[in-house]
C-alpha cells in the first residue's frame, strides 16, 4: 500500500499457486509466478527483511531460509 498525502490507495494480493510438501524440513517450492511476498505459517515475509536477513532465494524456483510446518502462500 502507498500513502500519498495523506489518502491511502487499497492493494489488492493474488494467490500464486506454489507446489511443494510442508512438512516442516523442506525449503524448496515452486510458485507458478514470481512472489513479492511470501506467506510462511501466517508470517509474511518479503524477500529481504529491513535489517538485511534473506527470506528465500530464487525467482520462481524458490528456496526458503526457514521450512513451514502448517502452510505457505506466495502473492
């Protein structure tokens, strides 16, 4: 969302289809398109955290840095 003079403009998220077995040890999945965020056991996370940790690697062909044990949603 971006706020410009004090009015803030909706954003709106598309699910992106990923493919992959959440079983709490695996990191590697593959989203149908590129996420900007990626939704790892209800946390979401950008690709790079604001204090410089690295979330996951990959465009599409994703690894991540920490396995989900419940669910995972790219958007």
């Amino acid at each position: 969302m971006e706020i410009n003079q004090g009015t803030a403009e909706s954003a709106s998220f598309t699910i992106i289809p990923v493919i992959g077995t959440v079983d709490g040890s695996n990191t590697s999945f593959i989203f149908s398109a590129e996420p900007k965020v990626i939704t790892v056991d209800n946390i979401p996370k950008q690709k790079v955290s604001s204090d410089g940790t690295i979330n996951w690697t990959g465009t599409t062909n994703v690894t991540l840095l920490i396995a989900p044990n419940f669910d995972i949603f790219g958007y």
